[in-house]
C-alpha cells in the first residue's frame, strides 16, 4: 500500500475510484470533467489530491481545497473498504489544509451512509443537511498555538 501526491496521469484511475463505489454515486457521470481533475491536483495552487496504490492500481483519492476550506472527495474502491486507506487519506488532506492555515474543513456525504459514520468515528462535528440532501461535517484544525504533539480532533 503506497499513499503518494496524484498527477493528471492518475485522473482515469480515480474516475474508476469514484464510478466504483456503491454510495454517493453520482447521478451524472459526466458531471465531473477533466477540468474539474484538473483544478483538483497540487498545480492548481488551490487543492492537494493523494492517491492509494496497492499493486499499481488506484483504490482510493482524497482531495483537499484551501479556498473552500473543504475535502471535496475521498473515495475508495469498495473492494478495499476496511483497510485504513479511508482514514489516512482524510488525514492527509486534513494536515496538508491545516498547513495552509485553513482551521475550520467542511464536507458533505450522504445522510446515513457508511461515510456518514465513518466521519462520526473520525470525530468531525456532524451538522445539519444541506440543500442537497447531504449532511455537513465540520472538522477543527490544529491552531497555531497548539502542542505539536496533540491532537484537537478528539471531542
């Protein structure tokens, strides 16, 4: 298992990803564009995305974005659910937005799906729903003044 920065080669292996998974499916494939990759990889100079390899093959990506303060995905291939590749790619993103200065991370999953739990477990701050249907999840960085070595993800 290899987490590693992702690269436009790596965008067809992430739209596999994200085609794969049995919740949060997206009702119009053709809504995310090669743009929408694009503006999602480190050159931006506004997101930072990471794959997971296991054997070469992309199982999963997390994407974070500083002006939105928020993870806009994080996806893994269903067959690989369990593994802990969810976990440290939400951390990834999470410490690479906390080093940018952005205190305060959002996202949005579907209402009582497994990620809806998952980010429970993670101890983000669950919110209400938002116009989409999704539930909001909130996360609190580190603040500058904090002890390197604690955590102010725990409640």
């Amino acid at each position: 298992m290899r987490f590693r920065l992702a690269g436009e080669s790596d965008i067809p292996g992430m739209t596999v990803v994200r085609l794969a998974v049995n919740e949060n499916t997206l009702s119009d494939p053709g809504w995310l564009t090669r743009q929408m990759w694009l503006d999602a990889l480190e050159g931006s100079g506004n997101a930072c995305t990471w794959v997971c390899e296991i054997d070469d093959r992309i199982v999963g990506f997390s994407c974070g974005r500083i002006k939105e303060a928020d993870i806009w995905a994080l996806f893994v291939d269903p067959v690989f659910e369990g593994q802990g590749i969810g976990s440290r790619l939400l951390d990834l993103a999470t410490d690479w937005l906390n080093g940018k200065g952005v205190g305060t991370v959002e996202l949005s999953t579907t209402d009582r799906s497994r990620a809806d739990a998952f980010y429970q477990r993670k101890a983000w701050r669950r919110g209400v729903l938002n116009a989409k249907g999704e539930v909001v999840f909130q996360w609190q960085g580190k603040s500058s003044g904090a002890d390197p070595g604690s955590d102010q993800r725990e409640p």
